[in-house]
C-alpha cells in the first residue's frame, strides 16, 4: 500500500507542472481569441494564475522533499509509468 501512495505522489508531482501548464496557457491563449473579457474574468483568471503558481512552487518543494528522503522515487514513477 505505501508503494502505492509512493508511486502516486511521484506520479502527480511528475505530472502537475504540466496540467498547470497546460491550463495556464489554455486560458491565456484562450482570451486572446475571444473578441474580449469581463472585468470579472480578468480577476478570476489573475486568481487562478496565482493558484498555480502557488501550486507550482509546492509541488518545487514536495519533489526537493521526495529527492532527499527517497532519491529513487523518480526512477519507481518512470517504471510504473512505462508499466501503464
């Protein structure tokens, strides 16, 4: 069951930097092909783009905290990962 708790923490802090990413963009890119945005959207999209950077910098963390307590996390994710 740990290893499946390992394997699950390794593989979302792999793979959030690239949703946020991924999300980020969207809506950015996606403003700019709408003719215009309200007042509101503009803030909520300011908020979420503060959610995720927030968002990025814990995962920063957790992947520091995951290479000094068990350095071969990484490795156990691309193993499962190439499993799937």
């Amino acid at each position: 069951m740990i290893d499946f708790i390992d394997s699950m923490i390794g593989f979302m802090a792999v793979t959030m930097p690239i949703w946020i990413v991924w999300i980020i963009f969207h809506y950015k890119y996606a403003n700019k092909r709408s003719s215009s945005i309200t007042a509101e959207e503009a803030k909520q999209l300011d908020e979420l783009m503060d959610v995720a950077d927030s968002m990025a910098e814990r995962i920063k963390t957790l992947e520091s905290i995951l290479d000094d307590e068990t350095p071969e996390w990484r490795d156990k994710v691309r193993e499962q990962q190439g499993e799937s």
